[in-house]
C-alpha cells in the first residue's frame, strides 16, 4: 500500500553531495564562474597572521549563489550553508558563522568585492547562455543590488546598496502623509 522507507539506513559507500545536484543548476554555473575570476587583488587584501581565514574564493562563492537565491542576511546565509545541500556543496562543508560572513563582505575589502562582482556578472553574459542569463537577469531585477548597464551592455551589480530595501517590482512605498484606511465595522 505505501513505499517503504528507512530514516537511519547507512549506506556502505555514502553518495557525495554532487551526486544530488543536476549537472545544469545554478549552483555549479556559479562554482566554475566563480573558479574562472581572478582573485589577486582580493588575496592582496589579507594581511595574514592570526587564525587562518576561510578561503576568499569560497567565501565569494556562498555571497554569489546566496544574492542570487536573494539571501543577504547574514544570519539566513549562514542557515543555509548548515542546511541546504546546494550550499554545502559549494563551499565544501565548510560552515562560516554570520560574524564572518559580514567581516567578509562589509570590511575592507567592499571595493574589491564590488569590482569582482562586476567581472562575475561580466562572465556570465560572455557566456551567452539564454536560459542561464535569462535567470541571472530575473534574479538581478528581483534583487536589492543596485543594477549598472556596463559599455559592454552587460549588467554589472555593486555590493554597496545591500541594505537599501527596494519594494519588489510593481509595488511602491506608501507616502509619509498617506494613512491607510481602516475598515469600518457596523455596529
């Protein structure tokens, strides 16, 4: 009558996390991208001692695939990389906390991130993909990051409107001088 199904079954060759993860999503678009950019003026930005950082390479892949799931606080971003498989995989179960991830993208180093989301956002039309950019423009429009029409026509996004909350597409703010009206109840 009903699919059986074991909750604490070990398998003898556990599956790696890639195996859940189709060859076209997103997830993996932003892993080879990501692995394409040149990173040197973001590694001049360390100044090393101390406790070793996470990887700047892979602490920019979870800021990409987190603005793109439109994710931006740090909280949630650290949630998912706990949680959802897509993350985990990205950034190797590694699990930064959200102390981290704000150092990482509000510190010194925000004019590099900014120039560096600009070549992601670069790549990714060069690519010429049209479902892949189609999806990137929907997340870009949907998205709080202020978007920029580059010469080359491309949409280039800078980090630096984070938190400036945008209503989502066809709706406004209210005017400061406009109270909304309140139902009436019959007595």
């Amino acid at each position: 009558m009903f699919k059986s199904y074991t909750t604490n079954d070990n398998l003898l060759l556990p599956p790696t996390l890639g195996d859940f993860i189709e060859q076209k999503d997103p997830v993996r678009v932003i892993n080879r991208i990501i692995e394409s950019v040149d990173l040197k003026p973001l590694y001049e930005k360390y100044p090393g001692g101390g406790c070793p950082a996470y990887h700047p390479r892979m602490m920019l892949k979870l800021l990409v695939y987190a603005y793109m799931r439109n994710i931006y606080s740090s909280r949630r971003i650290e949630e998912f990389a706990r949680n959802d498989i897509r993350f985990m995989w990205l950034i190797g179960m590694s699990c930064p906390d959200h102390n981290t991830i704000n150092r990482f993208r509000n510190g010194y180093r925000k004019e590099t991130l900014r120039n560096i989301f600009t070549q992601v956002v670069e790549f990714m039309f060069k690519e010429n993909s049209s479902a892949r950019i189609r999806s990137i423009r929907t997340e870009l429009r949907s998205s709080r990051l202020p978007n920029v029409i580059t010469s080359s026509g491309a949409r280039a996004c800078s980090i630096s409107g984070i938190g400036n909350r945008r209503p989502p597409m066809g709706l406004s703010r209210p005017s400061a001088g406009i109270k909304p009206k309140t139902a009436r109840v019959a007595p």
